[in-house]
C-alpha cells in the first residue's frame, strides 16, 4: 500500500533487493581473505621446503664425512706375530687406489707394527706413473733400513712396467707361473689430426707465449725438433728405471737384449731371465717362508662413500653450497 500522492517507484526497496545491493562488496573482501589466506599458507609451506632441503644437505655431508672417516684404513687389527699385507692394486696414478697417498702410509704401518714379522706386497697392476712409483719404491727402501725388515712381492696375474718398478724393492719377489711380468719401457702417446682437420676444412688457431708451448698438440703439425726433446726426455726415464731394476736385482737379473725392451713375460719365463725369483702365492709366502702363517692387511682401502665423494668432487660441493645459499622452492 501507498499513500496519496506518493509514485509507486519511489517506496524502499524490499529486503532481497538491499541483499542484493551489499553482495559485490562482501565478496570482494571475501576473496581478498582467501587469496591472503593462501599466500600466507605457501609462504610457510617454502619456508618448510627450505629448511627441509638445508637439513637434508646437512645430514648427507655429515653422513659421508662420518663414512669416510670411520671405515677408512685396513680393517683388521693385528694380533700376535703375524705377516703385513700391503695391496698394489689397479692403474698407478696420483688418484688411484695404488697412489703414493694411499700406500706410503699403509707401508710406514706396516713396518712399524711391532709384531709384523715382514712385509709382503700383493701386486695385481699394469703400471702407470713412473712418478708415483718412484716414490714408492724409494719409501720401501727406506723402510727396510730403518726398520730391518724383509719385504717380499707377490705377483697375481699382472706386475708390468710402473708395478714392477716397485716389485724390484722387494728383497725376492713371487709369481704364479702363468703371471704376466715386465714392460720394462716408457711411453708418451696421443694423436694427430691435421690430415682430418684439413679434409674438414677446419683451422687451427693457436696462440703461444714460448715457441715449445704448444708442444705435441695433437691439432698442429708434428715440429721434429719437440719431437726429439720428448723422445730424449722419455729415453732418460726409461734410463732410470734400468737402474732402478739392476739395483733391486742385482746378480739374479739374467739380462738379454731384449729385457728392457718393453716385453712382457709370463711368470715361468720370468723366472729364469730372473725377473723374478719363484713360483708361490700369498699363503706359501707366509707360511713357508715368513714363518707367520697369520696375515693382517694394512692396506688404505676406499669405502663407498669414499668413492661417491670422489667422483662427485667438486660438483657436489657446489650444488650443497648453491642449495644454502638459496634452496629450491616448490612454486
């Protein structure tokens, strides 16, 4: 109903309508609620991930650390008189398993145990540094007079060139008769690829402070005269090791003109050119002729952590400092 005079259009608006009228506003602070809400939730939620990931980096390099750390040496503590064992296995080079790193130290444990009757060196390698085995060899020596000593090799299925090397330091030296020994020589290899670059039509550019720094790069041209150098240079240390060898073995090496060839003999034959001394393995050794049937292994061994470390290295290192500095988050 209305009253006299007064436009139906001009009554107050039914309920529903003010409803209505008011709904845009409140949804708007409604959404605006909401959208804070979530924001706030995903902020706590990469704040959780980061510190998550932080932690989970954390643990893994005390967790290696701790590996590393706890297994590594030889693992078995001696007891009583008994014979030293130190493992020559693998490639010799500063990173390997037979690196002077790793050795020198077993070798000094070895000698120094009190109840080490001697020292036998289990050799299974094709050789590899002339340095680090140089090092070796020298040590052993040195430790045999200090400490009065034997030391004995004993030969698996391979002792050529750098491993060898380190064998002739061994007061007599073991092999199976099917063992493979000597290589006594030196190589420096690579590879030339002028002939190829210049079917592809591809030019070297290479600039050099010092007219040998370039020297034996496998882009360029062979220069005759670098070649002579490194081939002088390579002459020298195979000089070296000859005398290395005739030191160690004295009156029993039968030399040919083909002993410091380069050839390889297996452990029969190595025997009577006397590069070698007899046929026997690690047990015979120990028991016949050590007279300590007990063996102890001295050997510095890499456990699995040890080994992921290493391969990972650096690149490991940078992603846990990256992952730090600033973590992933999960957007």
């Amino acid at each position: 109903m209305h009253t006299p005079g007064e436009s139906p259009d001009s009554a107050a608006p039914p309920p529903v309508a003010q409803a209505a009228s008011a709904a845009p506003g409140a949804t708007i602070e409604s959404s605006l609620e909401t959208i804070a809400g979530e924001l706030l939730r995903d902020r706590r939620a990469e704040r959780r991930w980061r510190i998550f990931f932080r932690l989970a980096w954390l643990g893994l390099a005390v967790a290696v650390a701790w590996a590393i750390f706890s297994q590594r040496g030889h693992g078995t503590a001696p007891v009583g008189t008994h014979t030293a064992l130190v493992e020559v296995r693998g490639v010799i080079e500063s990173q390997g398993e037979a690196s002077a790193e790793n050795l020198l130290p077993a070798l000094r444990s070895a000698f120094e145990a009190a109840d080490a009757k001697a020292v036998v060196l289990r050799i299974n390698s094709p050789g590899g540094s002339p340095v680090q085995s140089g090092i070796v060899n020298d040590e052993i020596r040195r430790l045999k007079a200090l400490h009065k000593k034997k030391v004995y090799a004993v030969v698996e299925e391979m002792c050529a060139s750098g491993a060898y090397y380190i064998a002739v330091s061994a007061d007599e030296i073991y092999v199976d008769k099917a063992s493979l020994v000597g290589s006594i020589g030196v190589l420096m290899d690579g590879f030339g690829f002028t002939d190829a670059m210049a079917k592809l039509g591809v030019e070297r550019r290479l600039l050099t402070a010092g007219e040998n720094k370039g020297m034996l790069d496998p882009f360029s041209p062979q220069n005759e005269r670098q070649k002579a150098y490194a081939q002088a240079m390579i002459d020298q240390i195979h000089r070296q090791f000859i005398e290395v060898v005739k030191a160690g073995r004295g009156a029993r090496l039968k030399e040919t003109p083909e002993t410091f060839s380069g050839l390889f003999w297996n452990g029969e034959e190595a025997v009577k050119l006397g590069l070698v001394d007899h046929t026997g393995g690690l047990d015979f050794v120990a028991r016949e002729i050590v007279k300590a049937e007990d063996i102890v292994d001295y050997t510095q061994r890499e456990n699995v952590a040890e080994r992921l470390a290493k391969r990972f290295g650096a690149s490991m290192g940078q992603v846990v400092v990256r992952t730090l500095r600033d973590p992933p988050s999960l957007r």
